[in-house]
C-alpha cells in the first residue's frame, strides 16, 4: 500500500506544492527579520506542519523502499533535510540568545527543498508521458553499470599495483597489504550495492548488459591488437584507421 501511495500523482503532487510553500514560508520569514511578527508563534507552527508532511514522505518511502532507500542520493538529501527540519525545530522551542544565530542558519538551509523540485518535476513529467517506468530502470541501469565497471578498474588495478610494487605478485609489505586490503573491502561494498540494483532488473535487461560489456572488452582488445600490428609494420595506418573506424561504430 505504501508503494501505490508514493507512486501516486497525487501524491507527489502534494508533496510539490508543500515544497513551494514551504520555500514561501521560509522567504516570507527572512523579509520580516527585525519587525515585531518575526518572533510570532505562526512561524514555528508552519514549520512543524511542513516538517510534520516531509516525515510522512519519508516514513512513506521508508515502507515501500526498505534498505534500498539509503541507495538513492535523492532520498539521502531528502532525509537530511527532514532531520534538519526536526533540529530546527526543537532548537526553536528553547532557544536562547546563544542559540539565535544557529536557528537562523538552519532556517535559512531550509530553502534548499526547492532542489527537490527537479527531481519532482522530472517524475511529474515523465508520468504525464506514460515514461515514468522507463527513468526509474534508466536509473537502476546506469548504477549498475557504473557500479559494475568500478569493480572491474578496482581489481584490476590492485592487479597492476601487486605487478609494480608487490614481489612475485604478493603484498611483501605491510603498507601495501593494507592499501590492498582496503581495496578490496570497497570492492565487497560496490558487489553487494550492484547486486541489490542487478535484483531490481529485469534478469533479460542484466543478460544484455552482459553481452554489451564482454562486446566493449572485445572491441578493446581488438583495437589494442590493431594498434600493435601497425607499430610494427604489418598494416599501414590507413588501413588500422579503417578497422578503427570499424570497431567505433560497432560500440556505438
């Protein structure tokens, strides 16, 4: 149920306009710094409604996303900004002379939601157009992959680290055992992020990632063979550039 409710125009449209008067609010508040409405109560009831709706939001998404919700910079901000929203609030209660300028930074911060419009807007869009489902697999796609190609870097450069610096390629010493250590330890965390985005794919859509990774390694090694064929005279940069040529169209 949580999940039809997140997913829900109506909902975000909710939550869209709850930002834009919040930033109102928050504006509104700022312009009548010095007057005597600026230490009316109005300003922190507001502000415990807003904060009150973004915590729903994220009680919301906490149900239907689970672990995965810490996985999507989006929501790591989003959450920021509800703590934020909370701290503000109970330093405002009691606050003191020494506590003012405090408060009145992180009011200010407050305004920052109005960055959660972009993410909004692309989502409201995307829904009018019947593409919503497409950005959040475009999304799950493009972290996988970018998670995949950084293992493949980390490992093989602790590879080339342990050929250059390593002994009969073995870590003979303590700094370079930690530094590979450490190492892999990211790679461990990079594996279990990956597989949780590779679980919310399609198992075709991960296959055909596959095959375009192993045709990208392919295509690389190939262009390395022709590169050293021409250094040494087998084929004339004509003809290397031709078969370059060749091989840069079949990755596009």
């Amino acid at each position: 149920w949580s999940a039809k409710i997140v997913n829900s125009f109506t909902f975000s449209m909710v939550i869209m306009v709850t930002i834009v008067a919040n930033s109102v609010v928050v504006f509104a508040e700022e312009s009548v710094q010095g007057k005597s409405s600026a230490d009316s109560p109005i300003w922190l009831v507001l502000e415990t409604i807003f904060t009150f709706v973004f915590a729903v939001e994220l009680i919301l998404k906490l149900c239907d996303q689970k672990h995965r919700y810490f996985c999507d910079a989006w929501n790591v901000f989003d959450f920021s900004l509800v703590v934020l929203g909370i701290v503000t609030i109970t330093t405002s209660v009691g606050h003191t002379a020494q506590s003012a300028r405090a408060i009145k930074v992180l009011k200010i911060l407050r305004a920052m939601r109005l960055l959660r419009l972009i993410r909004i807007t692309q989502v409201l869009m995307a829904r009018w157009a019947g593409t919503a489902n497409q950005i959040v697999v475009a999304e799950h796609m493009q972290k996988f992959d970018i998670l995949y190609h950084f293992i493949c870097s980390r490992m093989k450069a602790q590879q080339d680290m342990l050929q250059y610096f390593g002994r009969r390629h073995k870590a003979n010493t303590p700094e370079l055992a930690r530094c590979l250590l450490q190492s892999q330890i990211t790679v461990y965390t990079a594996m279990v992020v990956c597989l949780q985005e590779e679980d919310l794919l399609a198992p075709w859509m991960v296959a055909e990632a596959h095959v375009c990774h192993m045709s990208v390694k392919v295509t690389t090694e190939l262009e390395e063979f022709i590169e050293t064929a021409c250094k040494d005279g087998v084929m004339s940069t004509t003809e290397a550039q031709s078969l370059m040529h060749v091989l840069h169209d079949h990755i596009k």
